[in-house]
C-alpha cells in the first residue's frame, strides 16, 4: 500500500501536466486529464488504483504490495 498523498500528489501532477500540454501543444493531450479523472473516479468506487499497484511492485515511494488474502 502507498501512503496517500503520494497517489494524490502524482495524480495533480499528471492533470496539471496534461492540461499544460494540452494548452501549449495540442489539444489531443486533454484525453490524458480525462483518463486521469475516469481513473480517480474509479478508484472512489471500487478501491482499486493501478498506480498504486504499479509503485508497490517498484518500491518506490515507500510502496509496499497489498497482503494477498486467501
């Protein structure tokens, strides 16, 4: 598991990325703000998040894989 504010600090940061490149280079870049937020919504519902699956495996941010259960 990761702590939270690391999951929501790389969230901002991808949006406001996305939304930043989708100013200055094109347009295309807004449907990386979309999946963003269709991933955090997601997230809200099912508890499921694939970054958070994806530091876990590297480590990284003091990550740690979830327990398997069963």
């Amino acid at each position: 598991m990761c702590p939270e504010k690391v999951i929501r600090r790389l969230a901002g940061s991808v949006v406001l990325l996305s939304l930043a490149l989708g100013w200055w280079v094109d347009p295309a870049w807004f449907l990386w703000t979309a999946l963003a937020a269709v991933n955090l919504l997601q997230s809200s519902f099912t508890g499921f998040c694939p970054l958070e699956q994806v530091l876990a495996r590297a480590g990284w941010f003091g990550c740690t894989p979830a327990p398997r259960s069963g």
